[in-house]
C-alpha cells in the first residue's frame, strides 16, 4: 500500500516538474519565433490555430459527456479566454522582445503577489505578517533582478511594463479560475479557455492578414513547436501533478520553471544573470514560497524546537 501511495506521490512531482520545464521552455520559441521576424499575436494566433483543433479532438475521444457546461461557466469561460488569457499571453510574448527569458519569467511569478496586493486594496483584508513579510522580500528580489540599484545598466521601461502588466492580469486570471465549478474537467476548461482566446485573438486581426504577409515554414514550424510542446504537454501534466500531489504542492515545484528559463536563456542566448541578479531570482521564489507555506515552515520550525527543549528536559 505504501509503495502504491509513493509511486503516486512521485508521478505527481515528476508531472508537475516537466510541466514548469515545458512551460519554461515557451520563451526560448518565442524569441525564435521574434528573431524570424513574427510578431507576438500573430505567432500566437498560428500556435492556437495549432493546438485548438487537437484539444478537441482529445476532449470529443476522452471526455465527450463532460462537454456540456452552464450558459454561466461559458460565459466566464469566454471572457476568461477571450480577455484575460489572451491579454495575458500577448503581453508576455511581448515582454521576450525586450528582457531576458529569465527575467521575464520571474516577472510573471510575482503574481501571487498582485493576487495579494489586490485583496488589500481592493477587498480590504488585513495582510498577515507572512504575506507581508513575502511581499517586503519578493519585491527587494525584483529591484534586484531588474538590477535597479545599478545605474550604470539600462533595463527596457517597455520590457518591464509589459511584463508587470501580464502578471497584474494573470493574478486577475488566477481568481476568476477560482470561480468556475469544480464539475469541468481541466482538459474540457482548456479547450474552451484556449479556442476563446483565439477568437479573440482573430478578432484582433483576421487570420486572412497572415495569408497577405505570409509565413515561412520556420515560423510555422515554431508556432507548432509551442503548441505541441508548450501549451498541450504541460496542461495535461498539471492536471495530473494536481490529482496526485495537489494543487498547493504542485504550484510549489512549478518554480523550477524560473531556473529553468535562466538555463536555456544562457545556453541558446547567453542570456546572463549577475550575482545579484541571481539573489534576487532566489528572494523572489522565496517570497512566494513563503507566501503558499508560510504557516506550515513556522509550525515545523515550532515543533521543531518544542521537540529539542523537550529531550533537552
């Protein structure tokens, strides 16, 4: 029964850490794609116009009478994928053309952070001392990354914006998944969330405008390459990285997905980070960390010590 339950738990760790590197691996095709020339919606309109089609074609062979959902999740759901996902998606890819994978990445994680700042200003809950203290550290992290407190380097306003802006939206995006019932199977959530977003993308700009500038099959080839590598694989693998370790775990170990950045950044881009680039990469997560399991490291600390003075007695 053990050996069952710890071949489960590691399936789940394992699933959840291919997930963050799939996903992390979304910026190295990006900048490719940018480096060919294509711009960030209309390599984002080809990768859906890719993944769209076999999300479905999974949902109608495995989860066919799991399709049907109420008229109120459809509406959340397109405006979730129509707005918010898609807004999301667009001001990260834009965010690639100006900072480092890695940066840009570390950017994005703030988001339980926002999440946090918003319930403060906008709900009005008090802050904990462990959200502020998370907030104090991952916020001293991001001056660090952005090497703020070197003068001598310039970092891109632009870059920085467009990337704060993605995680505002995507900590946004965050509560409003919190919303949708529980009944709709991730995969059927997915396939929704997805063919909205590219509505909304193509109502943006009709896909008739890439048949008048023309794509080359590099381009196509990277925009597959993001779907197939970086969009389906790694949305199946949290799905079941959460039925087997939870949602609270696997959000955990998706942070290798920022070292995970930094490593292809350097090695495809030589993308580096200073020392203290690199601190504030580790302040950042920890600030998260802290922020998802703050109670749980202080009770572990506590019990911890209440174990030492009891065997000192």
């Amino acid at each position: 029964m053990s050996n069952h339950i710890f071949t489960e738990t590691h399936k789940g760790y394992v699933a959840a850490a291919l997930a963050a590197i799939f996903y992390g691996s979304s910026g190295l095709f990006v900048k490719l794609a940018q480096n060919t020339g294509l711009g960030s919606l209309d390599l984002l309109i080809v990768q859906h116009l890719v993944a769209v089609p076999i999300l479905w074609v999974i949902v109608l062979i495995k989860y066919y009478n799991q399709i049907k959902v109420s008229k109120q999740t459809l509406g959340k759901l397109f405006f979730m994928g129509a707005f918010l996902s898609s807004t999301v998606n667009l001001l990260y890819y834009q965010s690639f053309k100006y900072l480092n994978i890695s940066i840009a990445t570390i950017i994005l994680y703030t988001y339980p952070i926002m999440i946090a700042l918003f319930s403060f200003i906008f709900l009005r809950q008090k802050p904990s001392k462990i959200i502020v203290f998370s907030l104090f550290t991952a916020f001293i992290g991001c001056i660090m990354v952005l090497n703020l407190f070197n003068t001598n380097l310039i970092v891109s306003t632009a870059g920085i914006l467009y990337s704060i802006g993605a995680a505002c939206i995507y900590a946004v995006l965050s509560i409003f998944m919190e919303s949708i019932d529980n009944k709709v199977h991730p995969f059927v959530y997915i396939s929704y969330s997805s063919s909205f977003a590219l509505l909304g993308f193509m109502l943006y700009r009709p896909p008739v405008h890439l048949l008048q500038t023309g794509l080359n099959g590099t381009q196509i080839g990277i925009a597959a390459l993001l779907a197939f590598i970086c969009q389906i694989p790694p949305n199946t693998l949290i799905y079941v990285a959460i039925r087997h370790i939870g949602a609270v775990k696997t959000s955990v170990v998706a942070n290798i997905e920022i070292p995970t950045t930094a490593i292809l950044g350097y090695v495809f881009f030589r993308e580096t980070l200073n020392l203290s680039q690199l601190l504030g990469m580790l302040l950042v997560v920890g600030g998260i960390l802290f922020m998802k399991n703050g109670e749980f490291f202080i009770s572990a600390i506590k019990s911890r010590f209440q174990f030492i003075r009891k065997y000192q007695k």
